[in-house]
C-alpha cells in the first residue's frame, strides 16, 4: 500500500499556488545571526536581544500565572488590565505621560505586532505608506 501511494505521488505533478508570503524575504535578523554564527567572536548590535534571563520576580509571577486558570483564558487584545494600569503608573511616575488623558496603553507581542495595529489604525485601504530605509525586514509587508 505504502509502495503504491508513492508511486501515484512520483506521477501527479506539485501543484503550488501563488502567496504574498512568497514575496517575503527571509528574515534579515536570522539571516545576519546564521552568518554571525559562522564568524566566532561577531558581536552583533544590530537588535536588542538580551543575553541574560528575566529577574527572578518575574520568574516567580510567570510561574504563579501558570497555576492560575484565568492565565490560560483568552484575554484582551490589548493587554491584561493589571498589566497596562501598571505600565501607565510607571509613565506617569517616570516620563510624565498621563495615560488618562487621551493617550492609550496597548500590549503587545512585539514590535512588528505594535506596528501592524499602528498601520491598521492609521490608514485605509488605498493609502500611501512612507516606510524609513533602513526600516525593520517586516515593516514592508504591513501595509501590503
């Protein structure tokens, strides 16, 4: 049986459809990483990744949340509510930015994920997007 599925799959031709994925390049961050690799010794301050682990509070909360079925809920786009009055006390304490005052507080998964609500709040279908060179890899693909 296996013998025959195969030879009906060496037969029928991949058919591929075509996908604005397709248009993306790789990465340019696991790109220069993969050569940085390759060169022992390359220190790379192209991003802000950290070589170090979290503080150990925020190992203890994080494994705290895991016993907590409401972590494992769906939450608000935006962010857990705890979590934004905190980010809003601390820009109030310490860059004097009101939060009550008509600005908003929204957490999310990253910076393109912030960009991406960025560009969706911002502009309509048809829009024009001026994009800085250099620009992060994936700011392109947001406005496509």
């Amino acid at each position: 049986m296996v013998g025959r599925l195969l030879a009906v799959s060496l037969i029928m031709p991949t058919v591929r459809s075509q996908s604005r994925m397709d248009a993306i390049q790789a990465p340019i961050i696991q790109v220069i990483g993969q050569i940085i690799r390759q060169v022992p010794g390359t220190i790379s301050l192209g991003q802000g990744v950290v070589h170090y682990g979290p503080p150990q509070a925020a190992l203890d909360a994080a494994r705290d949340a895991l016993g907590d079925p409401v972590t494992h809920e769906y939450q608000n786009g935006a962010g857990i509510e705890p979590l934004i009055a905190a980010l809003g006390a601390k820009l109030q304490a310490e860059n004097g930015i009101d939060v009550a005052r008509g600005s908003r507080v929204m957490v999310t998964a990253g910076a393109n994920m912030a960009f991406m609500h960025v560009v969706f709040a911002v502009t309509q279908p048809g829009d024009e997007i001026i994009l800085p060179v250099p620009s992060s890899a994936s700011m392109p693909c947001a406005p496509r």
